[in-house]
C-alpha cells in the first residue's frame, strides 16, 4: 500500500515537531503508555504515523493532522492483527481520543497486552511451521 499522504517525515522527532500541540500532548502520552506495556517495542513510521512492533506490527498512533479517513479530529490508535492473526491495519482505529482525560488506561493497556499476546502467538506459530 502506498502512503496516501503528500506528508512524509524523516524520523519520529520530524513527525512530533509536526503536530499540533493538543494532538502532541496525547500522542505522547499514549506513545508512554505503548511503551511502558512494550519495553521491548520497535517504532518505526509508516504512511507517515509511527507504528510500534515487536515480532510484527502491533499498534499505530494516528493524529487527525495526518490526513486519513479513519481520524478526522483528535488521536486514534489502532491495532494490527485479529485474533485469527489476519491483518487488520487500518480496518478500524479502535480508539480516538480528544484529551488526556478521555483514555482508558486500564482499558488501553489490557487492548496492548492482547495484541502482544496475539504477536506471540503469530511467532509460535511461523516457528511451528518451519520446524
């Protein structure tokens, strides 16, 4: 998939520099919250957002002043894969907030912990596989 964005950053510093400073103060804090239930996470930018793995995709923060169908005003952050392990990048941002005050964290970190669970079952399963 192309990146349907004229907005293409350098480095995970050029994209926060970008933002507004609403949207910063949440995606910071969200990006705080991925890492504290992902210490062993990689970020990386993808269509211009940054996406955080592990062993394979597992959760994107998008703010609405990168322009997408899926965000049209505050933060979302959306996971990648489903249960059945097929990807679901993009299908649904699960969460969009507007301010600090309006996330879940408990609820946000269980939705973290089940797509590290989903991540761990992925790299099982490609082992099985090549065994």
């Amino acid at each position: 998939m192309e990146n349907p964005q004229e907005i293409e950053f350098k480095s995970t510093e050029e994209f926060l520099d970008y933002l507004p400073e609403k949207e910063l103060e949440i995606v910071l804090f969200l990006r705080n919250i991925v890492m504290e239930c992902m210490p062993d996470f990689k970020e990386k930018l993808a269509y211009s957002i940054p996406f955080y793995y592990r062993h394979s995709r597992i959760c994107y923060i998008w703010p609405a002043s990168i322009p997408s169908e899926k965000v049209n005003s505050g933060v979302g952050i959306g996971f990648c894969k489903n249960e059945n392990f097929l990807d679901e990048t993009f299908v649904e941002t699960k969460f969009i907030y507007h301010a600090i005050q309006d996330i879940d964290v408990a609820v946000l970190k269980k939705q973290i912990e089940n797509a590290i669970v989903i991540d761990d079952k992925i790299v099982k399963a490609r082992r099985r596989k090549i065994q």
